[in-house]
C-alpha cells in the first residue's frame, strides 16, 4: 500500500469552506478531499444546490427535514447528530427536532425512530424516566 497523499492546501481549504457553509464535515468528505477532491466538489454542487442555496425552505425546515430523512434512511448515528447540531445553531428547538424525528413512526416504523431518537437523546443530553421497581419481582421493568 502506497503512502497517504498529503493534502493539497486547494483541498484544505475546500474543506475548511465546506464546514463554514454546512456547518459541519463529515468523515467521508474529509477522506474524499484527500484522494479525489474533483469528486467531492461535484456531490458537493448538488447538495449545495439543494441543501445550501437559498430557495423557497429555509434552512431551518431543511434541517428538519434532513433529520428526519436520515432517520427513515437509518444512517449513521453521528450523520443524523450533525444535523441536529446545525438546527440547534439555527434555533431548531429540541422539541422541534423530536417531532421531525417522530414523523419516521409511521413511515419507517419504530427501529428506525429510535435510532434516531438516540442520536437525538445523545446530542441534546436527554434523560428518560425510570420506572419505580416491580412489587415482589425485584426488576426495574426496563428492557434495553
């Protein structure tokens, strides 16, 4: 296996450019600058035709909706928690942000909403209730 490339500084910088605009970088874009930053620049233009340029959503209820798509997708935890810390900068409640993730029970049923409610759970610093023990049983009648 060949050495890692160093990076070029026109990919630095893009990079750098890409987390002002989203306000965030994930792993894939980092990786995709180092070794084909021609590649990353053209997915980048779709999304920032779609995603960053001022149409007729504003970016809030673009977040929104990108939470709750990558929930029903079920991506990766910290994908989804990228976006929930936008709309949080954005001024996105975190009530807000659950009830855009709620939609995806009925759409994508409930292994997919709970793995967005814990990347949810995990940014906003959640906590559930727990139950009082079971009389005579002992437990705490949770289940994980």
């Amino acid at each position: 296996m060949t050495a890692d490339p160093a990076p070029s500084a026109a990919a630095q910088e893009y990079v750098d450019a890409m987390a002002r605009d989203r306000g965030y970088v994930l792993d894939y874009h980092k990786v995709m600058a180092r070794y084909d930053l021609d590649v990353l620049r053209a997915t980048n233009e779709l999304v920032r035709a779609a995603y960053l340029a001022p149409r007729s959503l504003d970016r809030r209820t673009k977040e929104l909706l990108f939470i709750l798509s990558l929930t029903v997708m079920r991506a990766d935890r910290h994908h989804i928690q990228s976006h929930i810390r936008v709309a949080l900068d954005l001024g996105v409640t975190p009530g807000e942000i659950l009830e855009a993730i709620e939609i995806a029970l009925p759409e994508a049923g409930v292994v997919a909403f709970q793995a967005g409610l814990e990347a949810w759970r995990e940014t906003v610093g959640a906590v559930g209730i727990e139950p009082n023990p079971v009389d005579g049983e002992g437990g705490s009648g949770t289940v994980e």
